[in-house]
C-alpha cells in the first residue's frame, strides 16, 4: 500500500460492539480477565499496552517501513529510552547540531552514565577518528535543528556497519513523507510527534521505529512499560487522527518553505537562507538523493544582525513568535535565545516553521517586515 492509503486505514479499526467506523478512545485503565485468567484481547494494565497506542504503534510502524514502533509522551522521552537502554559506559557519538533538547539531556542527565562526543558526523574523517572500542550508538539528525544540516545516512551507515554501531536518526523534521532513514540501514528511528504527526500544535508525544525486533528494541519495550512515559490513550487517538492527513500536509509545508525560502534568498536584507531544497545549500544533492521533499523548516540569517533580526520578528503579523514546529500555522523564532547559554546558534538567525497559509499571504508579511 501507498503512504496516503496507510496512513487513513493501518491505525485504525471499525469497533466490533458499536459498528463506530473511527476507533473509540479507551480511557479504562484496566482490562477484566477471563475466568481461566487469560485476558481476551491480551490488554491488562494501560501503561502496558492500550488499544489507542497499539493503533498508533501500527500506523507509525507502516509509515516508516520498521518491524514495531514504541509511542512516548514526548520527543524527548522517546530519545531517553534510546540512551536509558544502553549500557553504562558506552560512547555515543552525537552531531553538533543535535536537537538541544537531546543535547542538554545527555549532558545533564547522562553526564556519568554514558559518554558522548558531539561532532560533525557527516565528515568521515572527523568521524572515523572518534570511534573508540566502547562507541554504541552514531546518532543522527538530518535535517538538523535549527541549521538545517544534511547528513549523508548511507554513507554514516556504512561507517557503522563496519563497526557493529548502532546506528539512530531522529527523523522529526523530515517525517516519513520525506524521508525513511530505515529503508537506507538505520537500526532506530526517533520522533518528535509533537511536530508534523499531530500537526496542530496541540499534543506532545515521541515515537521511536525499530528496523529489527532485537534485544536492543526489548530493553527498549522495558523502559516504555517499566518506565512508562507512554502518552495517554487521548493523545494517542489524536495522532492517529492527524496522521490520516500527513501526506497530504507535509506536501503543502514542503511546497510553500520552497517558495519561501527562494523569495528570502533573493531578498537584499537577507544574509544567507538555510533550506535544504536550494541548490545553494551544500548537501543539496545528498538531500535530493536520501529525501523525497524537504521539509517545512528554514532558517535565514540577516545581513544587518540580531537588532535586525528582533525588528523583523516583532513586525511580522502572520507568523507568530513561538518555538516549535510542524503546526499548521506559521511559526518563527529566535533560536539563539531559546537554546541557551551554550548555543552555537548565530545569533542573526530565525527558524522559520512554514504553516500551510496561502504562499502569497505569507510572502506579504515577509514582504513588509523586511522594508
Ligand atoms: C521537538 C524536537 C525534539 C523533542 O521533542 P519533544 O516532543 O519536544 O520532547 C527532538 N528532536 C527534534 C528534531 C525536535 O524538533
């Protein structure tokens, strides 16, 4: 089956007692046994296994083409129950432009339980050189936040193989419509459901996708149950209701940001734009090779610096001055200020999530906040 036809049936199923075609969200907590103590759908407790979650597990399993896929409050705790299923002591490498979210977690939470280096991973030389007998796990993040940086998948796989790493990518901000880091080798891959999933900028949630059901992905399951930073059966149900339009949604961000940011690039006040779908940007032609569409996020440096760039941002009308991304609305915001003190942000740099407004609406504002 297509993406489009999986992602409105695979996570969804017509209720058996009512005949409701849109599955009914189970708020029970707890399932009632049989008299010879099995259960009849096999769910017991919800922190186990809840039939809202089993749908989503299904779609997000089928859109990126894994073996399972664990559903989790947040982003955040999705990439925690990477690191958390890793043995004390092991290496990972991370790229430099890591999410800061995940970055601040292994620095602050995983500070003496794992090591970690954070390099550019897409330079073989750079990263052949930090492979150490104890390297578990190559994390990846293309396209990156907020830099918009391209990583060569195949060719970091290859690199892994070679090592027996394991080998992530967080895939928020291509999704699945973009790009299957899966099908290119990956073991794991990461999301942020908050984004694109749920779209609406109204759900927190985090998913991680397993290429093979191996011991890894048990520890995995275990820190999900064991753990249980599993997003209520509510939250599931609206994703999978969002996820029915993500084909079509991503193609409308994809479309409108590449319009965007080719009128930014040809702007006089604009220093440089970060989008990898401009042959401007310099792994344009691995970013054509490894995605199917670009994405919906950019960012834009100003010539004239950060003074510029608070004018610009506090002029706009339609774009609203928030962070996050992946809603239908348009986003943009300084990054630097919100990552921190440790942030290699420039700091003439906004991030740009591109909503699915009308294209001419969103050029207009642009338009009269750069005058
Ligand atoms: C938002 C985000 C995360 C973290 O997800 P939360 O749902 O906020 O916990 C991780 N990676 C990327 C690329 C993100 O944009």
């Amino acid at each position: 089956m297509k993406t489009e036809t999986i992602a409105i049936h695979a996570g969804n199923y017509t209720d058996a007692s009512t005949g409701a075609v849109v599955q009914p969200i189970v708020l029970s907590t707890t399932f009632e046994r049989n008299v010879d103590g099995s259960f009849r759908e096999g769910y017991i407790y919800s922190r186990s296994a809840n039939p809202n979650r089993t749908s989503l597990e299904k779609v997000l399993t089928q859109l990126e083409g894994g073996a399972d896929a664990a559903a989790f409050s947040s982003g955040n705790a999705a990439g925690m129950a990477v690191f958390q299923s890793l043995r004390p002591g092991t290496h990972i490498i991370a790229p430099d432009d890591m999410y800061h979210g995940l970055r601040n977690q292994l620095k602050t939470l995983f500070a003496n339980i794992l090591e970690f280096d954070f390099i550019d991973v897409d330079n073989t030389e750079v990263l052949n050189a930090h492979i150490k007998p104890n390297t578990g796990l190559i994390w990846l993040e293309t396209p990156s936040n907020p830099l918009l940086k391209i990583t060569d998948i195949k060719k970091v796989v290859a690199i892994a193989r070679k090592h027996k790493i394991k080998i992530a990518c967080d895939n928020t901000f291509a999704t699945p419509i973009c790009q299957q880091p899966l099908a290119l080798g990956v073991d794991i891959v990461m999301h942020s459901t908050t984004k694109y999933f749920g779209g609406h900028s109204d759900l927190m949630g985090g998913a991680l996708i397993t290429a093979e059901k191996n011991d890894c992905w048990q520890k995995i399951r275990q820190v999900q149950e064991m753990g249980g930073a599993i997003p209520s059966p509510a939250d599931c149900y609206y994703l999978v209701r969002s996820i029915k339009t993500l084909p079509y949604r991503m193609r409308g961000h994809v479309h409108n940001a590449q319009l965007l940011a080719e009128y930014l690039q040809k702007h006089p006040k604009v220093e440089q734009v970060l989008y990898p779908g401009l042959p401007s940007h310099p792994n344009h032609k691995i970013a054509k090779e490894q995605m199917t569409g670009f994405g919906g996020v950019l960012s834009f440096c100003l010539k004239d610096g950060r003074e510029e760039a608070n004018r610009v941002i506090n002029k706009l009308q339609l774009f609203t001055r928030a962070t996050s991304l992946g809603g239908v609305e348009s986003l943009i915001e300084h990054r630097a200020t919100v990552e921190g003190s440790d942030t290699k942000t420039p700091f003439n740099l906004l991030r740009v999530s591109v909503g699915l407004e009308h294209i001419d609406d969103l050029v207009a504002d642009l338009e009269q906040a750069l005058l």
